[in-house]
C-alpha cells in the first residue's frame, strides 16, 4: 500500500531549533524508576478495572546524553498516555533534574492498558464535577513524576564515556498487523482490536500495512555496551482489563533481552503503531503472551546480532526541534462536551471521554503548539511523535532518508488522540471514524514539520 503525502500550508508559522554539539566529551546517563500504581487506582483511563494486582511492575527509563550543548533527556514510560498539561509537567520536572530546557526532553509511553495515564488538566476538570479520581490518581501522578525526576538526578553522578554506537535492524515475524482492514470501497469493514484473532476473518485478512522491523541502538564504551534502545510499532496489548497491573508482551520481549545482555540498560519505545495492534496472530488467550513476546524479543536478537559499530563523538550529535499546532476536529464543540460532562445521565465513561475531549479542544484553540523532534546521533535520526499515531507516518518518515537509519517513537503528548493520515479520516473504522480529536488537515501539518526535521 503506498502512502501519499501531500505537501499543503501549515496552519500558522512553524519554528525550527537546531543546535549542533560541542567538542567536549560525550557522555550518558541512565536512570529508571519504578512507577507501578497502588491497589485501587485507575486503569487506562478509567475504561477497565482499577489495579487489584501487580503482576509485574512498571517502569520508567530513559537516558541523558551530556556533552552535546545542554542536555538531552530520552524518557520512556510503561504507562497508557501522558497527556497535555500532564506531558508539559512531567517534561518540566525531567528538564529540571538534567539542567536543561524542556525543548530538550522528549516523554514517550509504550500504551500497555493495564496500566494508568495522567493528565492533570483533565483530573482538574472531571474533580470540579464530581469526578475525581476516575481518570486517574493524581497523588501517584505526583509522586512518580518525583520520582522519575529523582532517579534521573541521580544517574547525572554516574555517567559513563560514549565511544560508539551500534545500529541494527531486526524482522518480527507474526505480532503486527493492521487494525483496520478495508473493503472493495476503500471502507473500513473489518475493525481488527488487539486480540481480533478471536474472529475467523480477521485472522484470515492480511497483515496490511506495517512496519514489520524493530530497530535497535546500542551506545557503548569503546568494547563495553552501556545501553541498548529499541523501537517498534505496535498497541502492545495481549489481554488486558483485569485489574491485573503488567507491562504485557512488549516488557516481556525487553526483560527477555534485558536477561541475554545483563548488565546493559534497555529502554524500549513504541513506535507509530495507532493503527497497529497483534489482532492477526492473537485471540486474547493467556498463553499468546509469552509468544508473542518470544517472537519480538527474536526480532530485537536479530537487531541486536546485525548492529554494526561507528565512532560517535559529541560533535556528531545534533538535536533539532519543530512545534506544531494541532488542527481540532470540527466534530468537537465546547459547549457540548460541557454539557455531556455536567449529564449525570450518561454513564461515567462517557463523561470521562468529554472531558478529555474538552481538555484538549481548549488547548489546541489556546494555541499551544505541540514540539516534535529528532535527535540525529551519526547516521541515525530519531524521530520524537505525539498521539497514537498511524504507521504511515512512520513508513514515511524512513522514505525520506532511505540510506539511514531512522527510528520513530510515537506516544508523546497523548493529547491528540489517534493521529491518521487524511485519507483515513474519509474510511470510517473505529480510530478517525469515532474517536480521534484532530482534523484531517494534520497529515500535511506532521509530514512538513517531519521534513524539516530530516532535512
């Protein structure tokens, strides 16, 4: 399936940072936190059971690159979606612990769903209804931003010499596949969810469009590795919505490489893979946890046994920055989601989606410009997104330099929603036909600030 861009105005004038490294000494620092949930909190969301278990816990990784101008923070986060005012805050407090501004710290989630989100903003407004707490415990949203904060501050004590990089790529076979499968008429006609497998059709359908291929950067210490960083596209679920807190196959694959390699860090981002999801190989049984993971950790093998090695210096370093406004969703009113959130009628997950659907209409409106980034270490570029983004954009970004390696991790600001490519806003399907916030317009918005950042 080919993915067409089409290059349009954006909306309003984006601006471009772009600061090069020094000669000084490039060094890293490597900090995780543990940030699993207590008894009783919310639930992606607020959409299934609040947490009665921990089966395993969650994480929050992440390194800063020191030497290259002011430091760069890389954070990823076992959680569902960390979104607006939220996203803004956990960023703030990071920039803070590193010595550095916000512009350089980018905040992913991987989007496991047993597991919370947090946007204080939201939690704000559902509290002033009389529905605090549904969304999200925002004491342990504090806490955890304390403590990421904390455990970052500490690994800027032990830094450690960066020589190299390694850069490799490894084929997944059967996780991914497409969740929206179209009919004759260019319609969705198939939603295939995560555990679609359930369905004798959807697991008979084609992958469809995909990034089959996880993509691994290594940092090493002359012949010592000291990080490993992965990147694929996919909703990690296998089952979920049970109370039963874990970071699902996609924590298992990294614990599985995390046991092969001791001793080196792995961080792992989720890539664009909002329209993505393992529906094709997985119907929900307990057992296809363990096999899909098995299947993405051999991929992450792959990677890592193909990496090659080059010199990388802190002058080869470069970290660009593009905000960009967020064009809203014309199906998205003030007054009516005011008026659903205020209808003690509907049900409290409707009035939980309002007002999340409010609190990012009233700031895109505001003007807030959402940063997308992209961190060039050698040859390889690392593309920084926002939303549940659709694969397209993924597949794009890497046609634009076919020659490098290029990485991209979605789930930034969760704010947006599902982010589809124009076209998929006019084929119904559950992520543009329903639920996403933007408008199609933000196709052109994303690829020409993603040009830039490739450029």
């Amino acid at each position: 399936m080919r993915f067409s861009i089409v290059s349009v105005l954006l909306l309003g004038c984006l601006s471009a940072v772009q600061v090069t490294a020094s000669d000084r000494p490039l060094r890293v620092a490597i900090f995780q936190a543990d940030v699993t949930p207590p008894l009783g909190s919310p639930l992606c969301n607020g959409n299934v059971k609040p947490v009665l278990e921990v089966v395993t816990p969650l994480t929050a990784r992440g390194i800063v690159l020191l030497g290259a101008g002011e430091p760069i923070v890389l954070c990823a986060v076992d959680w569902v979606g960390i979104a607006n005012e939220s996203h803004d805050a956990f960023r703030i407090s990071l920039a803070q612990a590193a010595g550095t501004k916000i512009e350089r710290v980018t905040l992913h989630t991987l989007h496991q769903h047993d597991a919370p989100g947090s946007d204080f903003a939201t939690e704000r407004l559902l509290a002033s209804h009389g529905l605090g707490g549904l969304y999200s415990n925002r004491g342990f949203d504090e806490d955890s931003m304390a403590k990421i904060a904390e455990a970052l501050r500490g690994s800027m004590t032990e830094t450690q010499p960066v020589t190299h990089s390694g850069l490799g790529v490894g084929r997944v076979e059967k996780v991914a596949s497409n969740r929206r499968i179209l009919g004759p008429s260019g319609q969705v006609v198939l939603q295939r969810q995560s555990s679609g497998g359930r369905n004798p059709a959807a697991r008979a359908a084609p992958e469809g469009t995909i990034d089959p291929d996880v993509r691994l950067l290594s940092l090493w210490n002359n012949g010592k590795a000291i990080a490993v960083l992965t990147w694929y596209a996919t909703h990690p679920q296998s089952y979920y919505g049970r109370g039963s807190v874990n970071w699902d196959f996609v924590g298992m694959a990294r614990e599985i490489r995390s046991k092969a390699l001791p001793g080196i860090p792995h961080i792992h981002f989720n890539g664009a893979g909002g329209n993505v999801a393992a529906g094709k190989y997985n119907d929900g049984a307990k057992e296809k946890r363990p096999l899909l993971a098995g299947r993405l950790a051999a991929g992450m093998k792959l990677a890592w046994d193909s990496q090659k090695l080059q010199t990388l210096t802190a002058r080869d370093i470069e970290w660009k920055v593009v905000p960009v406004p967020i064009p809203v969703r014309d199906t998205l009113d003030d007054d009516e989601l005011l008026a659903k959130i205020t209808n003690t009628k509907l049900k409290d997950r409707d009035r939980v989606r309002a007002a999340r659907d409010l609190t990012f209409l009233r700031r895109a409106v505001s003007g807030y410009r959402i940063p997308l980034s992209c961190l060039r270490l050698g040859t390889a570029r690392i593309v920084h997104m926002p939303g549940e983004l659709f694969v397209e954009y993924q597949l794009a970004a890497q046609s634009l330099r076919p020659d490098d390696f290029v990485a991209m991790a979605a789930y930034g600001d969760y704010g947006p929603g599902y982010i589809g490519t124009e076209v998929a806003y006019t084929q119904g399907g559950y992520e543009t036909g329903i639920v996403s916030r933007v408008a199609p317009e933000i196709e052109s918005v994303l690829m020409d600030a993603v040009r830039k950042l490739l450029k």
